[in-house]
C-alpha cells in the first residue's frame, strides 16, 4: 500500500494539507462529465472477460474470485502449454495435449455460465512460439492438412458437448507476422473463405467472429479495406466486429468511427463489437482498469483482458488479476486479489441499477463509468496512466431526486496498488466530504497523484 493516498481535496481541506495546495494550483486538464438522466441500460459488466488465464487443473482457483469480479468471457485454445504440446502441425498427440488444455478451460468458463471463444490458431500451433518453418493454412496451395486438422477438432469438440456458449475466432492478429507468418493476405482470405462456410454448416448457432485483428478498423488500413470487401463480396460475415486496443493508444468512439466507415463503404451490417484482447501490462492497474471499463461500456462492447504473461503462468491468475503464496508453482493454490481485481469486484457486484451516459476529458485521459442504484449513484473513475489534475462534472442531479442547489455529500473510495502479485484486500475509505452546488450540476477534482489508483464516488439518491 502506498504510503500517501491521493485524496481528493476540496479548497477548505487544501489549506490543512501542503501537497493539496500545491496540487490545487495546478491548471485541471480536463473534465469528465456524467450526465444523469441518460439511461443507457442494464449494467452487464461488459469489460468482466479473460484471455487465458485459467488454470486447467479443475477449481484450482476458488469459485468465489471468479463470480465477484463478474467473470462473463474467456478466450483460450491450449498455447504454450507444457512440452510435448505443440499442437496439430507437430502431430496428433501434440494437438492432444492442446485440446486438453482448452478443453478444461471451456468447461470451467461453462461452469460459471460464461462464454467461451475457441482460439483455433493456437490449437493448430500458431501461437507465437512455432519456428520459422512451421506451416500455415494453405501453404503452396495445399489445404490438406488444414481440412484434416479442421474434421478432427469438430469431431472432438461434438464428442465432447462443447458447443454450447461457444465462439470461435478464425485465427488471431492475421496482421501480424507473429501470428500468420511471412504469408501474405490472401492466403489469409482464403483460409477465411474456407473455413468460414464449413463451420457455419457444421453448427449454424455457434459465432463466428473475427478477424480478430490487432489494429483498429479504418478506412486508412489496407489490411482491414480488404478484409472487408473479401466478406461484402463472398457473404461470409462474421456475427461480431473483432479487433484487438493493446497498442497503448486509441480510444474506442474512434475506433467505433473507423469500423463505421467502413461498414457504411462496403455495405456491411452493424453487429456485436468484441474487443477480445484489450490493454497493455503497465495499463492493467486500477486507473487503466477503470478507463478501460468506461471506454468499453460507453460503446457496449465486450471486452477482454489481454494477457502479458507466459508459460504456464498465462494459464493462471486470471490475466494478472490474481497471486498467489508460491508464484512459481504452476499447481499450487493459496489465491489472493491485487488491487486490479477489486476494481473489477467494485464494478460487478456494487455497480448494480442502470448505466447512465458519460463523457471522457477532451484529452482522453480521464474517463468515468457510472450506474443509478436503488440507493446511490456511484462513478468510478480512471486516468490513463498519467499525472495530474482533472475533474468530474455530474449533470442533472434532480433526475435521481435531488435538488437543483445545495450540498451533496461523496463518499470515496481509492483503489490501490501493490505491484501485479501484490494483495489488496480492498479499496481504501477516504471519507465523505460535503460539495456545495447549483445549477443541477457539481463538480469536483481528481488529484491523479500517481499513475494507478482509481477512485469511485458515491452519493445518494433522493427520495
């Protein structure tokens, strides 16, 4: 725990405290605003999903971190587990140990009535750790293989039961080489025209998502313009808009502007957004973590947490939620939260009632995620891994039944940080302090002192 918690300091508490008038001096960069009387819906945790990070030893962790923090996606397909499991182009028994692996994995998401998304490229043996001579789809004009490899993964899957909850994503991050090799795109393409209408007749109710790439849907990106004319042309679209905002940059409307455009070019249908693999490791904390969750649900998609880990140990901690006593005991138990995983907790368990609207600072760096309770209103907060000051603007107070003018009392919480197999019990209890208002609107500072902690804000609904 941090020695000094950054405090959100009125002016009549700066007077009391030396850094606070510092800091009260200091230009605001931006403000966020929450605007109460828009309703966007019924929270769903949206942002709640992993990729990877299950155990495939059965309840190693126990059932109560997943369900608390609103567990709700996993993607998996058996990479990098222990030798010999190399996958399908290293022979069957290799695929074995693979399908194993993913196997567990589905079945644990399933037992929390999550979903499941099928990551066939890793199961073939693509996942970033194959050598320079390993083979790809279609190499030399020779699909064989690949139809093989297809039948007999269908075959395990139906022998299995494990289609329901399921999606599958074609192949993963085509756009990169670590992924898909020196082979150009249009063997891509055709991999997808292939493997895309098997499928669909095979089980006609399981997604079929993609493409799953790294960079963001543009017009300006030759990759994306001709995976989007191939689909147009050949009807083979897929039932969610996949892509991956691991770069450390962009923000989601813009990302949502550039897959418009391209819809709009191509005459393509608006469907389900899944941002599959979403942060950087130094933005997995609990202010990235909170910008990241307003990002995601101001534009309703799904989002997963990328992970950064490898080895067995992608196969654990739920994505760098988690640590535990022996971090190097692949099957050891003993399972505690950082201090990311109680933002997640905050926002499934305490973020109940309805969404409403919300703005991010002019500069994208500050972003707020809010929900009206039966009894509070509560708004969790996040900047992007920056210093400084912002603030919070919450608009329309008398649309939960307050007045127009007079006090409000917050109540605030900080979620700390303690390194990413650090144990955080908990948020921190900053108090309460009174804000005068008027106008139907108040506004408040954030003292981003460090570049991890988030805060949420709660107050009461009136009558």
């Amino acid at each position: 725990m941090h020695s000094f918690l950054p405090l959100l300091f009125t002016a009549a508490a700066a007077v009391a405290h030396p850094q606070a008038r510092r800091q009260a001096r200091q230009a605001v960069l931006g403000t966020s605003t929450v605007t109460l009387s828009n309703d966007t819906g019924t929270p769903g945790h949206l942002a709640s999903g992993i990729l990877y990070g299950i155990p495939d030893t059965p309840d190693q962790i126990p059932d109560a971190l997943y369900t608390d923090m609103g567990f709700n996606y996993a993607r998996a397909g058996g990479a990098q587990v222990a030798a010999p499991g190399r996958g399908w182009i290293w022979g069957l028994d290799e695929y074995k140990v693979r399908f194993a692996s993913a196997l567990s994995n589905y079945q644990t998401t399933r037992k929390y009535g999550a979903s499941f998304i099928f990551l066939i490229h890793d199961l073939w043996g693509a996942d970033g750790t194959q050598n320079s001579s390993a083979p790809y789809p279609g190499d030399d004009g020779d699909w064989t293989s690949w139809d093989d490899y297809l039948t007999q993964w269908i075959s395990d899957m139906n022998a299995n039961n494990a289609t329901a909850g399921l999606s599958i994503d074609i192949w993963n991050e085509p756009d990169l080489s670590f992924f898909w090799g020196t082979r150009n795109q249009s063997q891509y393409l055709e991999m997808w025209g292939r493997t895309y209408p098997r499928l669909r007749a095979e089980w006609p109710d399981v997604p079929l998502i993609g493409p799953a790439a790294a960079e963001e849907p543009s017009l300006s990106s030759t990759w994306w313009v001709n995976f989007m004319s191939f689909v147009s042309q050949n009807g083979t679209v897929p039932d969610e808009w996949v892509w991956h905002m691991e770069g450390g940059g962009g923000d989601m409307l813009s990302a949502q502007a550039g897959l418009y455009d391209l819809l709009n070019t191509y005459d393509l249908p608006v469907k389900p957004i899944n941002i599959d693999e979403y942060s950087t490791y130094p933005e997995q904390v609990p202010a990235g973590s909170a910008w990241w969750i307003a990002q995601l649900e101001r534009v309703d998609a799904v989002g997963l947490r990328g992970n950064w880990l490898s080895g067995w140990q992608l196969h654990d901690f739920l994505a760098s939620l988690l640590s535990k006593s022996n971090t190097s005991d692949a099957t050891g138990t003993g399972y505690y939260p950082n201090g990311d995983y109680q933002v997640y907790k905050y926002y499934n368990l305490n973020m109940t009632g309805h969404r409403v609207g919300s703005t991010p600072s002019d500069d994208l760096l500050l972003d707020t995620y809010a929900t009206v309770g039966t009894d509070l209103v509560r708004v969790l907060t996040g900047v992007r891994i920056q210093n400084g000051t912002w603030q919070v603007t919450i608009n329309d107070l008398s649309a939960v039944g307050l007045p127009t003018s007079g006090t409000l009392d917050i109540h605030t919480w900080g979620f700390t940080w303690n390194d990413h197999f650090g144990e955080v019990d908990g948020p921190t209890d900053l108090g309460y302090y009174g804000h005068n208002y008027t106008g139907d609107s108040v506004t408040f500072p954030i003292f981003q002192t460090d570049v991890v902690t988030a805060y949420a804000f709660e107050f009461a609904v009136g009558s």
